[in-house]
C-alpha cells in the first residue's frame, strides 16, 4: 500500500488547485490530483470562514485523523492479506447540487470498496462517508457493497463467480477483518 505524505507548501497547494478535479460539499472540498508518484499526498485546508484558528485546526485533525485510521486499517489488511482492491468515489445524485460557472456536482457522500481476494473465504467491506466532517469511529461508517452498487449504479465486482460475488456484498461484518 503507498505510503500518504502530507501537503504543506503553498505552492503544493496551487497545483493541485489549478490542475486538480473538485469535489464540493457542505463542509468540506476535495481537490484530487494523480501525482504519477508510488505514494500519495494529502492537503488540508480550512477557510477562515470555518472559525477561529483553533476551529479550523480541530477541523483539520479530524480530517486527518479519519483518513488515516482507514488508510491505515486497509494498510494492515494489505499486509495480513498478501493484497487487496480498493475502489473509491463521490457519490453524486442526479439533481446534486452545482457550484461555479462550470457547474462542478457537490458529491452528498463518498465511498471506499475494500476487496480481499486471496484470504479463504473471501471478504469484502464498504465504507461509506457524508459529505462532512468524519468524526465518529470507523466501523460506524460501514455498510454492504451492494447498497454502495445501488447509490453508484456500479457492479464492483461482477467478474467473480455470482455465488462469492452475492454472498462478500451482502455483508458488512467490520470485525472479520484483521485488527
């Protein structure tokens, strides 16, 4: 699993802004930009119109802190399992609401796919996150990859066999994975 390094120079921050794809919600924009590194970055800024400097800093802890618990939980499953498949996205309903003269969608919620192949049985899991602040604990935010495949229209995992496939998305069990 790559490794996050975090974003802290101003200059970091302006090329992901100008060449990045933005998704908008109540409390919170993400700005995504392929890197073409072997690990990934992460930037948190919070606008003065969110508090004082000690708001806006608890808004980035929080932030940080529930991306890390789960990058970290699917790290420690990579290595326990040998590998896995992680798939994520915006969730954005067909009238979501739009910002700017380019009409970007505001995403209402966001998820992660976690599929574990080689692990007897196979497992799968699906996390899914409102477009605000992640405060409560990881295992609060899961739900069955097939109510994820509803709100996408997606089928993440159509080239298993429908037995398998039917059976690792219809479960939601958080305590199968390894702690």
């Amino acid at each position: 699993m790559k490794q996050t390094v975090m974003l802290k120079k101003n200059y970091e921050f302006k090329i992901v802004l100008t060449k990045g794809r933005f998704y908008i919600g109540k409390q919170l924009k993400i700005v995504i930009l392929k890197n073409g590194k072997n690990f990934k970055t992460l930037g948190i800024a919070v606008s003065t119109k969110n508090g004082k400097a000690f708001q806006r800093n608890k808004a980035k802890r929080l932030i940080r802190e529930a991306y890390k618990n789960l990058e970290e939980k699917i790290r420690d499953w990579a290595i326990a399992d040998s590998a896995v498949i992680v798939i994520c996205g915006p969730i954005i309903e067909r009238e979501s609401k739009t910002i700017g003269k380019n009409k970007v969608a505001v995403p209402q919620q966001f998820f992660k796919v976690v599929l574990s192949p080689f692990v007897k049985p196979m497992r799968a899991i699906g996390f899914l996150f409102n477009n605000e602040q992640a405060t409560d604990p990881l295992h609060s935010y899961v739900v069955t990859i097939d109510s994820i495949e509803r709100l996408t229209h997606m089928d993440f995992f159509a080239t298993l066999p429908d037995e398998i496939e039917n059976k690792i998305e219809a479960e939601a069990n958080y305590h199968q994975w390894p702690n």
